[in-house]
C-alpha cells in the first residue's frame, strides 16, 4: 500500500511517498502527479523515496515522463531518497532529474 503526502511550500510541490510502490500504486502517483502537472501547472516538484519498503521498476517510466513534462514547462524535476532506489531496484534516474541528499536541499537548487 502506498501513501502518498503532498505539501506545497516556497514554490515547490512536495510528493512524501510511504510503503510500497507496485502497479496499482504506480496509478495512484500517475494520477497525482498528472493532476499536479498538468491541470494545476506545476513547475517545480520533488519525489521523495526515503520511506519506500518496495518499488515496482516501472517507476522509470513515471520519473522519465513526468521530468521531461517539467522540463518542457521550464521548471525542474527533483529526487530525494534515489540511493536506496538506485542500489536495492536497480533503477536508472534520467539526466533531466536532479538528485537531492534531501528536500531542503531542493529549496537552495532553485530561485522562485
């Protein structure tokens, strides 16, 4: 099961993701990161996989999708949390994602 906390602060969009992330889950984070990005135009946004027990890899596929969405908006795409993801799934993070030791670290990466 996945949880998914958003908080929205000095101009960045905040996705906590908790548990586990499989297919069904895969939906639940597609639809709030579509609703974030697309209908309410957000521009800067970070994923945070610090509390993440298990990952389907087919999150390659939103982080690829959703970064060159932000891109193309002329925002930027963060990841904190991608050690553990990178080392225990064997997931590749795409040149267009900026990596973060942790989400304070988002803030200083960018002038709003």
């Amino acid at each position: 099961m996945l949880k998914i906390d958003t908080i929205y602060k000095k101009g960045i969009l905040f996705v906590r993701l908790y548990g586990v992330i499989n297919k069904n889950a895969k939906l639940e984070l597609e639809k709030t990161l579509e609703s974030a990005i697309d209908k309410v135009g957000i521009k800067y946004l970070l994923l945070n996989f610090d509390n993440i027990y298990y990952i389907n890899s087919d999150i390659t596929q939103i982080i690829e999708k959703w970064s060159k969405k932000i891109n193309e908006n002329g925002g930027k795409f963060f990841i904190c949390g991608d050690d553990k993801i990178r080392e225990e799934y064997s997931i590749d993070i795409s040149g267009t994602t900026f990596k973060t030791k942790d989400e304070f670290s988002a803030l200083s990466m960018i002038n709003i």
